[in-house]
C-alpha cells in the first residue's frame, strides 16, 4: 500500500462527494470511515475534502497539477474497489507527471 | 377631576385656536346665507351653524386635560440626575433586608413599591433618579422597570416636595362636598400654585385620587416628612373646610402635632353627626335564631 | 374646492334634515354602521341557531401556520364560527382561530414575544361568556364556541378602534408607516367611519432612541410591543411605560439611546408609525418599492431578507421569515448596511499609471494587461484571496482559474493561513441555529456572538430565556445580553476543562444537550489545531458529540467563509503572500497588505474602493450581493441564494463573469459560459452548494481527525470584531453604521 503515501505528490486534492444516508453511499461512507485518517496521517498537506450532500451519487474526484481533474463513479463498489479505484487515480496521476 | 385653576387664559395657543375656528364656522355661515335665498332655510341654517359655533366653543372651554403627575421623563437638574450617589442610610438599610425578606428570593422585584416608598420617605418625600436607580439595584432590576412603577403612582412624587405634602383629594363625593374650594383656599394661603413648593420649603399642595374617606368628605392628606423615615405619617384630616385647612396649615407650621381623623367636633370618627341615630339599643336576633322563642 | 361645491355639501344634510321630523339629527352622531350592529345582542340571539356545520369548506390556516401536537393526547377540539378544529392543550383561542383560517386584528399581540392583552383588538365572541374575550390572552378550552364574526365581535371591534384613534394623530399623509400600518388597514377593515371624540388629542414628547430609530410617540397605540421585543429578544432593558391613563407613554425616562444590535426590529413590530426607520424617513412610499428576496452577505448566518428598491437605488432592507435561521429579526448591520451599496463604488476598470494614480480603461485593456502579467510570473508565485462577502459561483471560478495557471495558493479571508476543510463537521455550526434552542447549556470558546453573529446570539438569548440554559464563556471581557460565567479569557481554562478540573466540566457533563461554539477567530491563531483538539477532547469527555447530537459548533464571521471551505479554498503553503509576484484579490479587502512584496502585482475586484485599492495595479468593478445572483452558505451549512434587486453600477459584472473573461483572454477558458453551467461544475466540488434553501449537515465528526501535536500557546483570545457596525467594506462605506459606530459602540 506504498502508493497511500504518495497521494500529495501525484494529487492536488481529492474530493470525496457522498450521501449521508442513501445505501448507495454506504460503501463510500464506511471507506471513509476506515480509511481517513490513514490517509491524512500520510498526507497530512492535502485536502481530502468529504462534502456529504442528499441524495447525491458517490465520486471520487482527484485534481492533478494545472486544474485537470479525474472522477470515479463510486455506486456499487465495495470498500476494496474503492481503494483500487483511488490507487487508479495516482496512477493516473503519476501518467499525467511524465 | 380636573381643576378649573388651568383655564385658558394660561393656554394661549388654545385661545388662538378656537378664534381661528370661530372665524371659520362664520366664514361658512355666511357663504351659506349668500348662497341660500329662501330666507326660511337662511335662519334655519343660522341657528344650526350658530349652535354648533356654541359646541365648538363649549369644547373649548372645558378645561384641557392635565395630569396629576409630573412629566414621565427625567431632565437632568443639579439635584436630579443619575450622577448624584444615593444610598439607603445605615438605619434603612435594615429596613431594607426585612422587606426583601418577606418575599420569595427569587421574586425580589415585588419589592419595588415599598422599597421606592422608604426611598421616597429617606429623601424628604421626593424620589430623585439616582433613588430610583439605587433600588434597582437592590432588587437587581434594571432601572426601566423602577421608572415604570414610579411613574405609575401618583404618589411617589420625582420632583421636589414641602416637608408637609398636602394632599386634597379631589374624587367625587370629595369634590360634591366641595374640595375644590378647599384646594383653592390651601393654594391662596399657602401662595404657591400645585405641586409647587412654599419658600420656606415647609408646604406643597397635591391633589389625589380617593382614599376611600368619602363618608367623611372632604378630606385631605398630609405626608409629613419633616422627621425623614423614621417619623414619617400619612395622615388624613378629614371633614375639613376652608377655615379649617388654614388652621390646620398653621398648626403644622408651628410645629405642633394635631391628631388625624374627622375635624367636626361633633363626629366621631365616622359616626353621624351629634350621635347615633340608628341601632341605638341591642339589636333583636333574628327569630330563628332565638332559640329560647321555640 | 369651489364655493358652489363647498355649498353642496353642506346643503346634502341639510336637505335630509328638511325631510325630518327632528332637525337636532343633524347634531346627532351615531357610531354603529349597520343596524345589526345597533343592537347586537338581540341580533345574535336571532342568529341562533347554528347552520349544520356539514358543507363547510375547508380553511387554510393564517399565514401558513402550523399546528405542532408535542403529545397527541392533549389535542383538544374547538368551533371556530361553527368550524371543528384540532389544537393542542393550551393554544389560545386566537392561535386556535388561526389554525381554522380566521385571521383575528390585533395590535398588541405577537407570537414571538410574549402576551400582553392590552389593545383588546383581538376580542371574539364564545358562547356562554358574558362579554366578548380577548382572544390572545384566553386559553383555548375544550369544546370551545368561539364566533369572530357576530356582530357582538363586530362593535367590540369598532369601539376598541374607537377607542385606539381617539388619540392617534390623522397625520398618515406625513407617515412613514403610511401603507403597511396595521393601525390603517385595521380601521379600514374593522373601524367605523366616524368617531365621537371631539376633545383634544393628547401629544407625547418624542424621545430620541439613537440614529437607526425615529420616534413619532404621539402615533403610539402603547400596545408595548417594542417594550417586550426590547425586553425579551433585544436583552437592552431601556424601553419602558411610563406614566399611567391617558398620561401614559413608551420611554427610556432618562435620556438613553437603544444600544442593541437589534433595534431596528422595533421598526418592524411597531404597528403604527410611532417607531420608524429613521435613514428611510420621508424616502419612499412601501407602495413604491420593488422587493426582492434575497440573503444578507454581512455576517455568517444569511438572513433572509428583502431588498426594497426604487429604480436603480436599494430603499431599504427588512427581515423574510425563515424560522430556521432569522426567525423574523434582522441585525441593524442587516438592515441599515444599504446606504453603503451607494457609496464609494467602483464603477469602471481602472489601472494605476506610472504616476500612481488610477487611469480609467476598457475591459479588454484591463484584462489583457492582468493576464500578461500573470503569464510572466511562475505558477507558485500566484496567490488569490476571496474575499468576505465573494458568493460560490465566483469562488468556484477563481480557484479553477488559479489552478489552471498551475497555482494552488487561494484562500478566502478569515480562514487563517492553515485551513483544515476535509470535514465539514470541523467549520460548520452542526447544530444548526435553530437547534440551539434544545441546548441547556452552551461554551462559547474565543466567540462573542453577539457581535459576530447577532442572530445566534438572540437565539442564545431565546434558549436562554426558555431553558434557562447556562452559558460559560471563555474569551476577553464582553457584554453578552444574557447571564453568563466568565470562566476564562484564553486557552489556559480550555486545558482545565479538558482535564476535568474546572467546576464547569461538570456542569457540561450533566447536560442533556450541551453545545460547544468555538469562534472562527480561532482560525487565525498559530496553535489552532491543538486549540480545536483540546475542544474535542472537551467534546469527547462530555459527550458533546453523540449519534443523536452533535453540541459541537463553529460560528463562522463572514459569508462567503463556508462556500469557500466547502469548495476547497486551501491554500498549499501558508505564507505564499510573502513571496507572491501576482495576489488575486476578490474584494478581499483585510489581507495584510504589509505582506504583500513591493514588486508584486496586485489585482483587485471588488465593488467598493475599500482598504485593498490603495495597494492595487488594476482595479475590476464588480458586482455587490444586491446586484447578482450568488449562492451563500451560511454559518449551519445552509445554501441560499441573492437576487439581483438593483443593476449594477457603471461597468461592473459580476464576478466570476470577469474571471470567465480573464481565462479567455488569459488563453485557459474556464469551460463554463452561464451560472447553470458553472453551477454544474460546483455540483462536482461541492453538490451541497447547490441544494438551495437546505441545510446539509455534516456526519463525518471530528473523531476520525489525527491528534495534532502542535503545542499550544496560552496567549489570551483576542477580540474578533472590533466594531460590530463595520465589518466589510460595504459596511465601512455606510455612513449610517459610522454614525452607529460613533454613537453607539462602547468606548
């Protein structure tokens, strides 16, 4: 999980936009609870924004250097597809770098 | 009641006012006669408009309302104004405890009237401001609710009185029985004009509502505050005519003390005059109720 | 009027008098207008009995009003003119009558404040009563008939409206209540045409209450409402009645102005026009106001309120209904600001010459300039800052306009240099302003709100009042209307309640709904991380923050701060102003120009020639909240929006218009072209911006936040605001709030 620590190089700020109560937030909103504080401990200069909004559709939502910006549709993904879907995002991330 | 001492002739805005009316209802009267030929209707007219001219007049010869109190704002005077310390004095001050201690502690503002009265018999019969302010402090009200009570009774005075206030009431039965004289004598001996105050700083006529003395009216009040809290009365002279208020001024100037109640020798108290009429001997039970009758 | 005219009218009666048998009618003055009203009594005796009440068609209750039951067992049943309702236990008769749609006159009677039956406007008929009731002060009973509209209620009534215009001056063609007086609709509606007053009315002394109210007190029904409003909500007790019958009147008795943030609701309670706005005296007719609904920009909580505006030119400000927020009230920053929208505007786009003075440009000039030099500096030499009052819409522009230069240093004002938005719990007030009231007991860290926020505060003052909830605050000395301990003046007596040492832990402890409300001034501060984590330490120990409620709050002090730290203004490295070539300023007006380096190229846009003008090489007008649509969020995360009420001035756009046509002329065109579309794009930062008129609360709490492990330093809390009348820079160009601010701050 080496790729948690490198979040603030390759991202800007991530954006975690969710539901507060709809099922379909529900993976996102337990992968949130399991997971921030790991990855603000890692990063601890980055924004992870989480803005709850009702019945909004889960994103995740990375912004790179120079305002280009990347989202996954979160509905529907467990916690582990959550995680591989932000480890996308850096890849991506790290693409767009070189 | 309102005295007929405010007549127009004080108010000469009034006076003008009603002339100008009075030149407008003629200026319509004899539009109106120029405009009407059937001489019938003219004088009809005439006598209407002249009727109503006399109403119009009657309105204003009433007098206008006066009030019994003071004004209901304070203007700032050397020997008024919030700046001046005002304190309950060492004796009142226990005065003080033991009546905030006949109300519940978390009900201490039920205590403003007799406190704003000890207040009022402390500083010579007159509550300045800063009085005012002082027992809003003790009662931990702010001072607003303090005006409030104080300008709602006539008798807390915030201006300056004599050391004798005199007080004429001047309710009906007292004003039937014929106050008004009374107050006018009180005034003319005394040289002062109401609620002002004698030079010698001993006398200040007032004028109140009943005190519930009707069968002895007229009557009148005097608050003595010659001796500060500690000897301070509130009593009614009651009976009393214009001969005898002078005597009774003059009595209280020599310093003398004059028992309260009726001043006709020939009452006691509130009895009829020269002795009972009625229910001269022991009444008879009711028949039921004499048991011994069965 | 002609003589012949004149004549004609006086011979109208006369003529009747001629058919007459008793000429003396022509003096005889009757009150009663209708015949049934002459003998109401026998009238309704022979309206008895009762129609069926089976086809009654449905009432709508009076202004929307709600019926609550807390228990449903104590719901009681009343006739309102033969219409069944439903109430709970303990309503009045004449909340029972608003419920079945009857709307009842009333002078006195005001539902926020409490009953004082006196104007006796309100009186109704119930059957088996001897004499009509008032009907605010009578408790609904069971079973209840209560007729509005017999005419025993009807001469009751009319000589209750006799009554209150015997003394009331006919001066409506001076007034400025003229046209939403209460007194004037209700005697049009309830009144007789005559009245048989014939004496002289009585005069009152006008007193002077301070620059924002004008007193007329001759116009005074003495219905007290201003007294209660002042005593209750206010927290200033200055207003009093004094003097007794027809002597009496409204007052101060000393010579006193009104010192409370809220006077100006006086204005509005009043139901005649003895208190009126004194800057809109002789101003406008309300028949000739525009109004639009809008939301405050002056402090963090988003007041509803209507722009009342004349052509070009806002009138006046008064309060909306919005119970969650501003009940009815208004602050008088809120409401007397609107003087300050008309000066010192910034009107054309301007760049300051070699000679330092400003020289007027086109927009194309402007713009192509600014966007040169922002191409010759690095990327990480850019710095933006939003400022007080910058709508969403505008921010959401600034920042992608910035980060697609390839900076990432923008911020808004008033967040501090080290702002923390991952969770909205961290900088949002969770309870919401109108759940303060189940509070029983509050700590205001570093936080005077009656100052920064004078709407939480009355909500405070409420829950106060109700609850008798006890308040502790922490902070520099300061006058809050309410009973208050003073535990501490800084950070020393947070650690002591974090260690459970002070008596005053307990007290939070044991409460049922304790709140915490740090104030955002705390933002500011070197150690706030520790300070906001010493405050959950508080939070966790005393169960502050549970599943069912979260007690722990921040009062933000400006209205653009939440909508900025829900978009994510954060700047990368705190202190880029001090090495910044290009600074970005968007109306930000109280960044510390000291720290902006000499050679720096400093943009300003803004509406008004405020603080930062002077430091700026080119100045873009743009538009105030009264002038554009912007979404706000306010200080319970709660997103409204403005409504243009007035044009702009002179050459002015609206913000993120200028910044659109800046990235244009810059060569990186921000892909958005109307406030739909750039909406859409808030829609993918922050959706909750977008959910207009709704409060979003926050779940994630504070709990999932690493512990900070700054140290923290004991320096006392400092006050906030300084000057609760000129906090921005519309506030700073009213000349009304510097009269206030002269006049009626504490020395």
């Amino acid at each position: 999980m080496a790729w948690r620590g490198c979040l603030s190089h390759n991202f800007k700020e991530l954006r975690i936009l969710l539901c507060q109560s709809s099922p379909a937030s529900l993976t996102t909103r337990t992968f949130v609870e399991k997971n921030y504080k790991d990855l603000n401990t890692l990063n601890p200069k980055l924004p992870i924004l989480i803005r709850e909004c009702s019945g909004v559709e889960p994103q995740l939502w990375a912004r790179y250097d120079m305002g280009v910006e990347r989202d996954v549709r979160l509905e529907g993904l467990t916690e582990e597809q959550i995680c591989k879907a932000l480890e996308d995002l850096v890849k991506i991330g790290e693409s767009l770098k070189a | 009641m309102i005295s007929n001492g405010l007549n127009s002739a004080t108010y000469p805005e009034i006076v003008s006012a009603s002339a100008s009316q009075i030149s407008l209802s003629t200026e319509l009267r004899s539009l109106l006669l120029a405009e009407l030929n059937s001489s019938w209707s003219s004088t009809m007219l005439a006598r209407l408009a002249a009727q109503r001219l006399a109403e119009i007049r009657q309105v204003f010869r009433q007098p206008i309302r006066s009030f019994s109190t003071a004004l209901n704002y304070h203007i700032d005077s050397p020997d008024n104004n919030p700046d001046l310390l005002w304190e309950f004095s060492d004796a009142n001050k226990e005065k003080v405890k033991e009546i905030i201690s006949q109300y519940p502690s978390n009900y201490k503002q039920s205590a403003v009237i007799p406190l704003l009265d000890l207040a009022q018999q402390q500083h010579g019969g007159w509550l300045p401001v800063s009085a005012m302010n002082a027992v809003a402090k003790v009662i931990e009200v702010a001072p607003i609710r303090v005006y409030e009570v104080a300008t709602f009774y006539s008798m807390f005075n915030r201006t300056k009185v004599g050391k004798y206030h005199l007080l004429v009431c001047g309710t009906t039965p007292c004003m039937i029985r014929g106050s008004r004289e009374i107050k006018d004598t009180l005034l003319k001996h005394l040289g002062v004009k109401r609620n002002e105050v004698t030079k010698d700083g001993l006398f200040s006529v007032g004028e109140m509502e009943c005190m519930g003395c009707c069968v002895n009216a007229p009557m009148i009040t005097v608050a003595d505050y010659s001796n500060g809290s500690e000897g301070y009365t509130y009593n009614y002279y009651e009976d009393v005519t214009p001969q005898r208020v002078v005597e009774i001024v003059e009595i209280l100037k020599r310093g003398e003390k004059l028992p309260p109640g009726t001043q006709n020798p020939r009452r006691i108290r509130s009895g009829p005059e020269g002795g009972n009429t009625t229910l001269l001997g022991e009444p008879k039970p009711p028949p039921c109720r004499d048991l011994d009758a069965c | 009027m002609g003589l012949g005219l004149l004549a004609s009218k006086a011979m109208r009666p006369a003529s009747r008098i001629f058919n007459s048998q008793n000429p003396r009618n022509f003096l005889f003055r009757t009150i009663v207008s209708k015949p049934e009203l002459q003998k109401p009594e026998t009238s309704a005796a022979q309206a008895q009995p009762d129609p069926p009440p089976v086809d009654l068609p449905p009432r709508t209750p009076v202004a929307g009003a709600r019926v609550h039951f807390p228990n449903p067992d104590d719901a009681i049943e009343v006739f309102v003119d033969g219409y069944p309702v439903k109430i709970p236990k303990g309503m009045t008769v004449l909340q029972a009558c608003e419920v079945a749609g009857v709307d009842i006159p009333r002078f006195c009677y005001h539902s926020r404040l409490s009953i004082a039956g006196n104007c006796r406007m309100c009186l109704v008929e119930v059957e088996k009563s001897p004499k009509p009731v008032a009907s605010c002060a009578m408790p609904a009973l069971p079973g209840m008939k209560i007729k509005t509209d017999t005419p025993v209620a009807k001469k009751a009534r009319e000589g209750v409206m006799e009554f209150l215009l015997m003394n009331h001056p006919l001066d409506c063609p001076i007034c400025d209540q003229g046209g939403e007086c209460d007194l004037q609709d209700q005697s049009m509606a309830f009144g007789s045409d005559r009245g048989r007053f014939t004496e002289m009315k009585r005069s009152v002394v006008d007193k002077n209450l301070g620059p924002l109210v004008k007193t007329v007190m001759t116009r005074c029904i003495q219905c007290t409402r201003c007294v209660r409003f002042a005593t209750e909500v206010a927290g200033v007790q200055d207003l009093g009645m004094l003097g007794r019958g027809s002597g009496e009147e409204i007052g101060t008795y000393v010579e006193k102005l009104m010192t409370s943030e809220l006077s100006g609701n006086v204005i509005d309670i009043c139901p005649v026009g003895a208190l009126t706005s004194k800057p809109f005296a002789f101003k406008a007719r309300n028949w000739e106001l525009k109004g639009t609904e809008s939301i405050d920009v002056t402090d963090a909580v988003g007041s509803n309120i209507r722009i009342d505006s004349r052509g070009p030119e806002v009138m006046r400000i008064v309060p909306r209904l919005n119970e969650d927020i501003n009940e009815e009230w208004i602050s008088d920053k809120t409401r007397f600001c609107y003087d300050g929208l008309k000066r010192q505007r910034l009107n054309d786009p301007m760049i300051r010459g070699a000679d330092g003075r400003f020289k007027v440009v086109s927009w194309r000039d402007a713009l192509a300039v600014v966007a040169e030099v922002a191409h010759q500096v690095k990327p990480e030499e850019i710095v933006g800052v939003a400022g007080k009052l910058s709508d969403a819409e505008s921010m959401m522009a600034l920042k992608d306009f910035l980060n697609r230069m390839g900076s990432n240093n923008i911020w808004c004002e008033g967040t501090g240099m080290n702002p923390n938005a991952d969770l909205r719990s961290g900088y949002l007030m969770n309870t919401s302003i109108a759940g303060l009231e189940k509070a029983d007991v509050f700590l205001l860290v570093g936080t005077q709100p009656r100052v920064e926020a004078a709407m939480v505060n009355a909500r405070i003052r409420k829950t106060v009042r109700a609850n008798q909830a006890k308040v502790g605050y922490i902070g520099p000395e300061t006058d809050l209307n309410y009973d208050h301990q003073h535990l501490g003046t800084g950070p020393q007596t947070l650690l002591e309640i974090a260690e459970r040492r002070h008596p005053f832990y307990s007290t939070l402890a044991n409460a049922k709904h304790p709140v915490i409300i740090v104030g955002a001034g705390l933002f500011e501060r070197e150690d706030k991380d520790t300070i906001f984590s010493t405050v959950e330490t508080i939070a966790e120990n005393a169960k502050v923050v549970r599943p069912d409620w979260n007690g722990l709050n921040v009062l933000l002090l400006n209205a653009a701060q939440a909508a900025a730290l829900d978009l994510g203004l954060v700047p990368e490295s705190g202190n880029s102003i001090e090495s910044a070539k290009f600074v970005y300023l968007m109306g930000a007006d109280d960044v510390n120009l000291d720290k902006i380096p000499g050679d720096a190229f400093v943009v300003y846009q803004g509406h008004h020639g405020d603080r930062s003008v002077y430091r700026a090489n080119v100045i873009f007008p743009a538009a105030a909240f009264s002038e554009k649509e912007g979404i706000y969020e306010n200080t319970e995360g709660y997103a409204q929006q403005t409504f243009p009420a007035v044009p702009t001035v002179g050459d002015a756009r609206d913000d993120w218009k200028i910044i659109r046509a800046l990235s244009e002329v810059a060569g990186i065109k921000l892909p958005y072209d109307s406030l739909g579309a750039i909406r859409a794009r808030i829609r993918t930062v922050a959706p909750n911006l977008v959910h207009l008129d709704e409060r979003e609360p926050a779940t994630f709490t504070a709990s999932l936040k690493p512990a900070s492990s700054q140290k923290i330093t004991l320096t006392p809390f400092e006050n906030v605001v300084e000057n609760f009348y000129m906090t921005d820079s519309i506030t700073r160009a009213s000349k009304i709030m510097a009269q206030c601010s002269a006049l009626l701050t504490k020395k």
